[in-house]
C-alpha cells in the first residue's frame, strides 16, 4: 500500500490549484493527483475549439500543470473510499493510504431519458473526445441542433452558425440564459441570434430523438413538431460527480457538502469545485454555480486548510460572461427572478447610456441593472449587456462591490475614469445613472 501525506481525486482546476498551493509551502508534503481522464479539455473553451482553425491541441489541459509543481499523477478511477482506514482503491495502481483527502471530482453532464438518446451522433460538450466529435461532426454535416440555452449551448450554436451549419437551438424555458440573465436582457441575446440567423425555439420541450439506422436524423418536441437535422449537440446542464459519496460521505443534489472550511462530515475529507455544495454569498443557501472560477476559488480555500490556516469560504458570487456576434453580457448575484424566489425585499436600478462620448463614431447602448437588498440598501445583483466586449470589466466590478458588502449611497459616491473612446460622458456614469433610478423606487 502506498502511504500519501493528502490524495486529489480529480485532475480539473479545483485539484490542480490545490496541488500547486501544497508544493508551492514547501513542506514537502507527498501529494498524489488521481484523475480518470488521460487528458482533460479546457471546457469552457470547447465551444471555441470546435473551429478547426487551430489545433485541439490547443484546448487541452496539459498534465504537466501538475506533474511540474512536483505532484505525482495516476491516471486511474478511485473505485472505493474507506475513511474509517484512511485508504482508497483504485481500479488499476492499487491502494493509498492517506492523511487527508481531497474530492475534486467534477460534474458529469446531465443525459436525460428521452427516447433515442443513445443515438451515435449526440454529443455532449464536456471531454476532449466530446471536442474531437464535434470538430468532425461540423465539417461533415450541415444541420445541427442544440438542445440547451445556458452558456455552452449558445456559445455552440454561435460557433457552429460560424463554420455554415443550420443551427436550431432549443429551449425548456421562455427564454436562454434565464439562470444568470434578466428576461429582458436575455430576450435581447435571442434576438441577437435570430438575426445572424440561428433559429430559436423557446418554450420547447424534446420528447424524443428520431433515428435511422442508429444515427439521429431528427427531434421531436412536445407540441408535435419535428426538426429534421444531421447531428445533435446535448447540453442542458452538469450534476456533481458524488459517486463517492457511498463511503458515508454527506451529499446533496448540489454536491458534497462541506461545512465553511470546504470539509465534509469526515474531519480529513475536503471538497472543490463542481462536486462540492456551494452556497451563495448572499442567501447563504446551497446554489448551483459550476463555473471554473468558483472551482478555482474554493480550492485556494482547501489548499490554505490543508497548511492550517484555517481559511473560511464566503459563497459563490457567480460572476459570469460571454459573447454573441457583436454583443456582450453577464451578470453577479442574484436576477430579479431569483431574488424573488428567495422572497427577498429588493429594489432594482436600471439605466442605458452610450459606451462612447456621442460625436464619437461607433457609439452604442450599455445596458445595466443593478438590485439592491432594501433593508440594507446592500447590492446583491447586476446584469450588463453591451454591443462590444467591455461586460467583463463591468461584471468584475459588480461583483466585487457585493462581496465588499457595498451600499446604494456608497455606489453614489463611486468615483470613476472617462474617455470619449472609452466610456460615456463625465455625467453619465452607468453605475450611477442606475443608482439614482434606484434611489427613486426607495
């Protein structure tokens, strides 16, 4: 048996930054990663990757992001977990002993049950051989539709409308991205990619996935209607990898869940990323948030635990962006939507100014909505949608002002830089022109 100071389970962000931060101490721990993909994708850029305009090479995560920290890498499945022994087994390289361990194993995408569903030429946007199919799947066929409208599935649709193919993408809800986007902004993006000619089917529930000799060959909806097409690309959504969980370790539907130090109910037992339960900075309430960024946040918090620094994690914020042909949106925090579900007394601000000085060329409309907690006048929540690629920088923003805990007035007060290339006129601060509407609800 061999004997390990702590054992990664998962070779993603959350495993290789928590790797990293135990050799960078220097205390020369024995630190093993054991992950069951031989190479993983960078899987937000997959979407990308698809274009064959560079090579897939170039959207995989190189295993030396862990071997060159000096972490030794099995490429194996952990089959069983026994905390009581302290020990793990795997399917090929035998049992470790260990002083803690970690689970970063991930999420695995959500298959739903839908008759058809093994057909060949589904795929799911999530592993190199996912990238791989898709890159071969777009130059040999002309149809296509994608059958999810989170993040993913828009970004594959673009690319896909990119490269010639026929893109139809459908939609459950009323509307894509209504998990981080307010309906307004998000009925904009549609028609957004209506207009650059990708068909959009909202309201839109698959029943069944028509075949012909084992191959898709089209897709049925609720309402009867049938979309002829040459391949399908599934991307509705991950669930946390918790397979683990049979060795007595506490999960829910949101993942594994840990206590404000990223442990689980077994006091030498961490959990990151995907698999591990989030909760949100705001409501304080578990939260889906599977973004590499919460991933990679939650591990700098193991990796302080594991050197005893005893570091707490706040929530998730969900900062997040993306790109459509010429706009660009995101949000932070809480959606009106889901401010509402949670029964929170909110106020919103909303304000539209140019991103440019008005006799400047090019100048074109920045959407902001920001919420604010009535009570405290605390922001919990923005969402930006802009036509050129700025919604990063203002999503960033908006993010760190509700984990600084800042308050309407103090927003007011904001102090800010202008350019007429750059930004709107000295007195037509985005933030704060969404502000004062703020301030008229109060």
């Amino acid at each position: 048996m061999k004997q390990r100071n702590i054992v990664i389970v998962g070779g993603g962000p959350a495993g290789r930054i928590i790797a990293y931060a135990l050799h960078a101490a220097g205390k020369g721990l024995t630190v093993t990663v054991i992950k069951d993909e031989e190479l993983n994708a960078n899987r937000c850029a997959i979407p990308y990757g698809i274009s064959p305009k560079k090579p897939p090479e170039k959207y995989i995560i190189p295993n030396t992001l862990i071997t060159d920290n000096g972490t030794e890498l099995i490429i194996d499945r952990v089959e069983k977990v026994d905390p009581q022994k302290g020990r793990l087994s795997t399917s090929h390289s035998g049992d470790f002993a260990y002083d803690y361990l970690v689970l970063a194993t991930g999420s695995k995408p959500i298959i739903p049950p839908i008759p058809g569903i093994e057909a060949q030429n589904i795929v799911t946007v999530r592993s190199k051989d996912d990238l791989l199919t898709l890159r071969d799947f777009a130059q040999r066929y002309k149809k296509v539709v994608v059958v999810g409208g989170g993040h993913i599935g828009v970004e594959v649709a673009v690319v896909l409308k990119g490269l010639g193919l026929a893109v139809t993408l459908v939609e459950a809800m009323p509307h894509i991205l209504l998990a981080t986007m307010e309906e307004s902004m998000a009925l904009e993006i549609e028609e957004n990619l209506s207009k650059n000619g990708i068909e959009i089917l909202t309201n839109a529930k698959v029943t069944e996935f028509l075949a012909q000799d084992a191959k898709v060959c089209g897709v049925k909806l609720e309402d009867g209607s049938e979309i002829p097409t040459d391949f399908v690309v599934l991307s509705i959504g991950v669930a946390p990898n918790t397979d683990l969980a049979t060795a007595g370790i506490n999960a829910s539907k949101f993942g594994f869940i840990t206590d404000d130090f990223m442990r689980t109910n077994i006091e030498n037992i961490y959990a990151a990323g995907d698999c591990a339960e989030k909760k949100s900075f705001i409501t304080k309430k578990p939260i889906r948030g599977e973004l590499g960024t919460n991933a990679v946040f939650m591990a700098r918090v193991v990796g302080a635990n594991l050197l005893g620094k005893k570091k707490r994690f706040p929530g998730i914020i969900n900062a997040s962006v993306n790109e459509t042909f010429d706009l660009s949106f995101g949000s932070a925090g809480l959606t009106e939507k889901a401010a509402f579900v949670e029964g929170l007394e909110f106020i919103t601000g909303y304000s539209e100014v140019p991103n440019k000085y008005p006799m400047m060329d090019g100048v074109a409309p920045i959407k902001t909505k920001l919420l604010f907690e009535k009570q405290t006048k605390r922001i919990i929540g923005g969402s930006i949608l802009r036509q050129d690629h700025g919604a990063v920088h203002n999503v960033d923003f908006i993010s760190l002002a509700i984990q600084m805990g800042v308050t309407l007035e103090q927003l007011q007060d904001f102090q800010y830089a202008t350019h007429p290339l750059l930004a709107a006129r000295p007195s037509d601060n985005m933030y704060l022109f969404a502000v004062q509407d703020a301030l008229k609800k109060l």
